[in-house]
C-alpha cells in the first residue's frame, strides 16, 4: 500500500456495542453485507417449501419488529422476511449517507436483487409505503402483489399532528429537539410515539410496552440515531416537493403490481381522505378501511389485515386452494365476533369515485376494526355488483416500535 492509499472502512465496523435486538418466538435475524451497506433481514422459518417470498419495509423510527405479527399471521401463506432499512433497527448507517426516498428504494433493490428471491410480495407502511411504491414503479420484475399500509405519499394538506415529524428534516431541529428533550425518560418517548401510531394506545400491552422502552433505550445509545432520524425526515419532504416522472403520485400510476392499500380512520400521520385518492391513483388496487386504526394497522389489527392480504393474493391467482390455508371461503375483513357488512366492488379508476363501480362479486364480511373492503382495476369485472366499499370518515401489539 502506497502512503497515500488509505483502508477501507465501512460504517458496519466501526459501531458501537449495544444491546441485542429482540428476536420473538419463530423468528431469527441474519446479517447481509451488500456494496455500501449492511442489512439485518428478520424472518420466519417457511411453513412449507415452496411458498411465494414476501418482503416487509418499515417506516420511519421503526423495524423490522413492527411486523411481527403479521408475518406470524401469514405463516403458511408467503415465506416471510422482514428488512431494517440501513441507519434503523439493528442495521448500520449506509457508507454514503443517502437517506432519501431513492436511497432507501435502491437499498430494497440491491437486497431482492442480491438474494434472487424475486419477484416478492411487497409490503410497506408510512415512509417505507413510498420506498415500495418506488420499488414497484421502477423494478415490476421483482414485486408480485403490493401491500401499502398508511403510505406516504404527498399530501397538499398535510396534517397539524404529522408537521413534527417532518420538522425533523430541517437543519438543526434534530440537535434542538435533542436538547429539549433530554430529560424526558425513555417511557415517556414511547408513551408519544404511541399516542401518535396508534389509534387506539390502550391496545398495547404492559409486556409490548415494556419491550417498546427496552428497545428505544438501545436506539438511543447508537450516536447516529437522531441523524438517521432527520435526514430520513428530509428525504421523505423532499420526495414530495419532487414533480414529473419522478413524482410519487406518478410512479404510483405506474405500479403494474395488485395493490392492496390499507388505511385507518384515527391515522394522526396520514390523512385518512388520502384513501380515495390512492385507490383512483394504483391501476389495480383494492382499499382496506379500518375507521378505529391509526398509523400502523398491522399491529393493531393483524388478523385483519392478514384476512385482506389473502384476498389480494387469491385474486391475483397466487394461491392455489384457499383451503390448504385453513381458511375456506373467507374474505377479507373478516373477524372472530366481528360484526357489519362491507361489500367488495371491482370496476374502473374512472367510475369508482364513489366508491362504486360495474361488475365484481363478493362481500366482505366486516371486522374487529369495523374494516370495509372495496376493489378497483382497470379490467371490468364480471357478474353482479356488490355495493359500496366505504368506510368511516376522518381528516404504533407485539414490538410497538412504531414508525411513521
């Protein structure tokens, strides 16, 4: 080596020692070094051999542990595996620092790509609701099915409660609110973050409770926790102030993928009248409204959700008989001792803005959340209609280390 030639160092070895991450019953963690970055990928031993892959991306401030249940309620359905984006969960900042929308996508990419496993089942909530609409948009090869809970996509009117968050991303408002906030204890942070994710917070358990604190209290021994945090912040406002072909609403028209969108009635994050607009906007899309969930309903409501993710799939003749499930003719919404009815409506983008549309067949019976399903593609449907798919209106239970 020459006096000039310096040794490669990646961010990956020079971290701190912290405690370990939580790993739950059924699920094991793996390192994975990629160019540039390295991935900690959370997942589930596969029920059975040849199940469809699935891969989860988490939003801001949270990990792979938001979808704990859900993969667990999945299992036998898709084989599961869960992403911490580089700079949160127990994955290392990236070499370059690229924290932006398409920074975080690229690192999807670079992950489906280096391990084969496409073409997935895409799932993402809030900020990684964008990564993946992203993914989808660029890379239609590696996504099967989408599954977007309360995305961030742009909003003109973004709501009072949300405007925090995105604070964050202005230069030095991350070192001011450390300062501010430095006396506040680790129970008190996650008593937010609850009241903000969660439409509900009394849903958490004292046991979740507990592990939410143990694990924001080894986040916040990392020394790049609150940048990670602000330039996360910064990417996703920038991914909203971006026009053209780059848009997100405009990559969002060109998702080829079945989309299932999921929103919830109490999101203080995502504005709930965002649903109608994204159910016209994704080409072949159905909507999912639970009027009592909050931001992350995959925690509030997994079996919910799960129940809508095996329609999704069975529409898009991903699965063979329903009945290896287990779960026969069940629709999605559907609930032990859940009450109400919400039909599932199929017909074009152009005819659904009042949630109705020709063609299509099915209900779906209503759920805990009081969740309404409604279909919308660019084909026809064939047979009778089925009624409105609306839900209630309105402007973070295992790991609830809920992100945004």
């Amino acid at each position: 080596m020459s006096s000039t030639e310096l040794p490669s160092v990646s961010a990956a070895s020079v971290l701190p020692k912290v405690a370990p991450v939580r790993v739950g019953e059924g699920e094991r963690l793996r390192s994975v070094g990629l160019p540039g970055i390295t991935l900690t990928v959370r997942s589930r031993a596969a029920v059975r051999e040849g199940l469809p892959p699935a891969l989860y991306v988490h939003g801001l401030g949270g990990s792979s542990q938001n979808w704990s249940q859900l993969m667990a309620e999945l299992d036998g359905l898709v084989d599961s595996e869960a992403l911490d984006l580089p700079g949160f969960g127990d994955s290392p900042p990236p070499d370059d620092g690229d924290y932006s929308v398409t920074g975080h996508a690229r690192a999807v990419i670079r992950y489906l790509d280096a391990a084969g496993r496409g073409p997935v089942h895409l799932f993402g909530n809030s900020l990684g609701g964008a990564i993946t609409t992203r993914v989808a948009a660029v890379r239609p090869d590696l996504v099967r099915t989408l599954t977007l809970i309360s995305p961030a996509l742009p909003e003109i009117r973004v709501q009072r409660s949300a405007v925090p968050t995105a604070l964050l991303g202005v230069p030095g408002i991350a070192s001011l609110f450390t300062r501010i906030s430095r006396d506040w204890t680790a129970e008190q942070r996650v008593r937010g973050v609850l009241g903000l994710c969660y439409g509900d917070p009394g849903m958490v358990t004292p046991e979740a409770f507990r592990h939410a604190v143990e694990e924001l209290e080894r986040r916040l021994q990392l020394p790049y926790f609150w940048d990670v945090m602000a330039r996360s912040s910064r990417g996703i406002v920038n991914a909203y102030t971006l026009g053209g072909q780059h848009g997100l609403w405009r990559q969002a028209e060109r998702v080829l993928a079945p989309t299932l969108l999921v929103y919830g009635g109490r999101d203080q994050l995502v504005g709930y009248r965002m649903a109608q607009r994204a159910a016209r906007t994704f080409r072949d899309s159905r909507l999912l409204s639970l009027p009592d969930a909050g931001h992350v309903a995959m925690m509030e409501y997994p079996e919910t959700v799960a129940a809508a993710v095996r329609e999704l799939l069975a529409d898009a003749g991903e699965l063979g008989e329903l009945g290896e499930l287990g779960q026969p003719g069940e629709a999605a919404g559907s609930d032990a001792g859940g009450s109400g009815d919400a039909g599932a409506v199929r017909g074009r983008r152009a005819v659904e803005a009042d949630g109705f549309g020709r063609g299509g067949a099915g209900g779906a019976r209503g759920s805990r959340g009081g969740g309404s399903v409604s279909t919308v593609s660019d084909a026809d449907g064939a047979g009778a209609g089925a009624g409105s798919g609306s839900g209630a209106g309105g402007d973070g239970n295992d790991d609830t280390n809920a992100g945004s």
